[in-house]
C-alpha cells in the first residue's frame, strides 16, 4: 500500500512539476493543478496507515512526500533534457520557465517531506539527522543521506503500524493482565521521570496490553542497601495504594541486586511474587575492580564530585557516585552473594543479552564493550555473560543480526528498532509468561 501510494504521488508531484508548457496553454487548468498540489502537501499519506497515532501519520505523510521528490526528479531531469534539445536556441524561454517552475515544485515537497519526518520520526536518531544537515549541499552525499532517511522512515511506518495492528487483534485477550501489579525498577545513574521513561516504549506496549505498571522511584546512585531501603517503602506504598497481596518485579542492572538485597535482608519476601532481572551483574562487573583500582583518587573522587552535586540540584536528597560503582564490583557482588540467597516462595529468573558488534552499543558501550571483554569475555557493552544467571530459569538473548543486543537496548533506551530482536514484544511475552504461570 506504501510503495503503491508513493508511486500515485510520485506520478502525481512529476506532472505538476513539469506542467509548465500545459499551464503556458491552457492557464485555465491551474484551477485543477494549484488544488492538486495543496491536497499533496497537506495530506498525501496521511491516510495510509490505519493509525490513531498522529505522529506516525506525520511520518508516513513526509516519508511519502519524500519518495516522490526523488522519483519526480528523476522524470523531471529526463524530461528537462529533452525539453532542451527541442526548445535550444530558439524558444530557451519555455526551457528555463519551466524549470523554474520544477524547481519550485519540487522544493516545496522535499521540504515539507523533510520537515515532517525530522519532527515525527523516532528512528533516524541524531547522527542520521547529523548527517542530513551536514550532507544537505553537498552533490551526491545529499543523495545517499537522502536514501538513508528515507530507508529509516519507511521501516519506522511498517514496523509502527504492524505492531499497532497487532495490538489490536490482540487487545481483548489483555496476555499482559497479570495478577498482581508490576514494578519497574530502574539502573544505576538513572531516575524515573516523566520527562524520559528509562525504559522507552516498554511500559506503553505492556499497558496496551493489560498491564498495570508502577516504578521505583529511588535515587540513581546510592549502596545496594539503600536502594534496596528506599525500594521496600515504594513496593509498601504500591499495595496499600493498590490492594495487591503482591508485586511482579522486572529489574534492570543495579536494580536486581537493590531488590535482590530488599528481598533477602528487609523481608519484603511475603510482598514479591515474581523477581526478573535483566542484564543484572549478580556475580559483578571485573573490569570496574580494575579500573577503581588503577584511575588516581583525585580523578574519581572529582568524577563523583561532579556527578553528585549535578543530581542534587535536580532534587536528589544523597546521591553517592562512588559507594554505588563499588557496590558493582566484582568483589562487592561476591561478598552480596553470600548475603542474598535465593529466596524461596518467589518465582526468580534472569535474562541476559550479548553485543557482539561494539560499534553498535552507543556511547560508551562501544568503548567498555572491548574492556569488559578484555577482562571476563563476552558481555552487553557493561556486563558479561558469566554475571547474568540467577535464579530457576535464564534467558540469553542474541540478535540473529551481526549487531547483538546491547545494555541499554535491552530497556528500549535508545528507542531503536533493528532486526533480529523486539524488544517490546519481547517484555510482551515475558509479561504475559508471567500471567500464564499465575503471578
């Protein structure tokens, strides 16, 4: 239907372009072109997509625009350069009006194809749109940037609206409507905000589909203990806020261990039903030994200087960059271990994922992807393989592209689609898993 509607317009924007020598003819006919070139920009694509989310119809209606700039352009350059051989030298006149006149046209829609689409998408990402700008003037280079803003906004149409539908085949049957509530519980150096869900598009597909979702709320840098202290009072707010028995809690990073620690040594144990981590270094972080014990105590301690007094002024009561990376060591964890069995009553797995390309963790997972593996071997740009399974069932995830499956990929961080792993639908079915197995 897409590439059905791009050729229509593409059809459409090529004749308006080079109507120049039928207007010359018939003036009359712009009273039929001049609507036809309005209703193009103000709504062509818009209706493609069966969406209710106006931002993908946005997306769909610049992506549309965009594909029949190029093919208009295309037929626009073959029908100028026949045009000039006819018209040169005697009637140039006719060649450089009707130029002009494409030119124009087609300014108008690439500009409002571009527009649209640097707004509304959520998958060309900064260094595409970088590049886009930086490309923009430069012969050639503006046509491969082209191709790839337009590669990402067409997979970004397809993919949004097949999941859209798919939600909606799937809506009556809520497979996210657990028994108890579910808890979100965030990493180290992150907050929960309303501003920036750290867990991206995550928390809207499982709510789509049934889910009722709470989150931690705790600080981004304090000791297992005290995140595990300030998790216990949320998880006692959300049962006497919801009437629940019990909490579902999916955990990511540090998180798992805050909980791990609420869970063995605050007895909350009676309030969890379920604990999931995700991308947890429950046997620690080697590679953080390591570089806490080479880097000078005046760069760490300027480093965790920095760091706190900036969460302080954004409301943080007691951040403490350096006890929270301490607490992720190797040995810290080892020591944790001892203290944190697990528990008995609650149903535990973890989940764990391998980046096999570095280049594809952002920034700076590309960098300590090659430290962690340096020192433990395969990991997801922060921790490795070995620190990821705990409980009665694990679950490693690897891309079935080259890329691999990222830190923060596993949480939708960056909000990027690639092939090879869903991650929506991926807490779809780790959710709904739970709802099957009664928690």
């Amino acid at each position: 239907m897409l590439v059905f509607a791009c050729i229509l317009y593409a059809a459409a924007i090529s004749f308006l372009a080079n109507s120049y020598a039928i207007v010359l003819q018939e003036p009359q006919s712009l009273f039929f072109l001049v609507p036809i070139f309005l209703f193009i920009n103000i709504l062509a694509g818009c209706s493609i997509l069966k969406t209710k989310r106006k931002s993908l119809k946005i997306c769909c209606h610049g992506t549309v625009l965009l594909v029949s700039f190029c093919i208009s352009i295309l037929i626009s350059v073959i029908y100028h350069t026949v045009l000039f051989i006819k018209t040169m030298p005697n009637n140039y006149m006719l060649f450089v009006w009707s130029l002009v006149l494409c030119v124009c046209v087609n300014f108008v829609i690439f500009w409002n194809g571009i527009i649209c689409v640097y707004l509304t998408s959520t998958q060309l990402g900064i260094k595409i749109r970088v590049i886009g700008i930086i490309c923009g003037m430069i012969p050639i280079a503006n046509l491969v940037a082209l191709f790839f803003i337009i590669k990402a906004t067409i997979t970004e149409c397809l993919v949004e609206s097949k999941k859209e539908k798919i939600n909606e085949q799937r809506h009556d049957l809520k497979i996210c409507a657990t028994k108890y509530p579910i808890l979100l519980v965030h990493g180290v150096f992150f907050r929960d905000t309303k501003y920036f869900n750290y867990w991206g598009r995550i928390p809207g597909e499982l709510e789509t589909n049934g889910a009722v979702i709470f989150y931690g709320n705790h600080q981004s840098a304090s000791s297992v203990a005290d995140s595990a202290a300030e998790l216990k009072a949320r998880i006692i707010e959300i049962l006497a806020e919801t009437g629940a028995e019990k909490l579902n809690i999916i955990a990511h990073s540090k998180g798992g261990l805050d909980c791990r620690y609420a869970i063995s040594k605050l007895g909350i144990g009676d309030k969890v039903a379920s604990l999931t981590t995700i991308n947890t270094p429950h046997n620690g972080c080697l590679f953080a030994d390591c570089l806490l014990s080479k880097i000078p105590s005046s760069i760490k301690n300027k480093v965790a200087d920095t760091y706190n007094s900036t969460l302080r002024k954004f409301g943080e009561s007691n951040p403490d960059f350096l006890t929270a990376v301490n607490d992720l060591t190797d040995s810290a964890c080892k020591q944790l271990n001892t203290e944190m069995p697990t528990p008995q009553g609650i149903y535990c797995q973890s989940v764990g994922s391998v980046l096999t390309k570095a280049t594809s963790g952002k920034f700076p997972l590309n960098l300590s992807y090659h430290l962690v593996k340096y020192f433990s071997g395969e990991n997801d740009g922060l921790v490795d393989e070995a620190s990821f399974k705990w409980g009665e069932n694990y679950i490693l995830l690897s891309s079935t592209e080259k890329r691999g499956i990222s830190h923060g990929d596993m949480i939708d961080l960056n909000r990027q689609n690639f092939k090879g792993f869903d991650v929506r639908e991926f807490y779809v079915n780790l959710v709904s898993d739970l709802k099957n197995k009664g928690f």
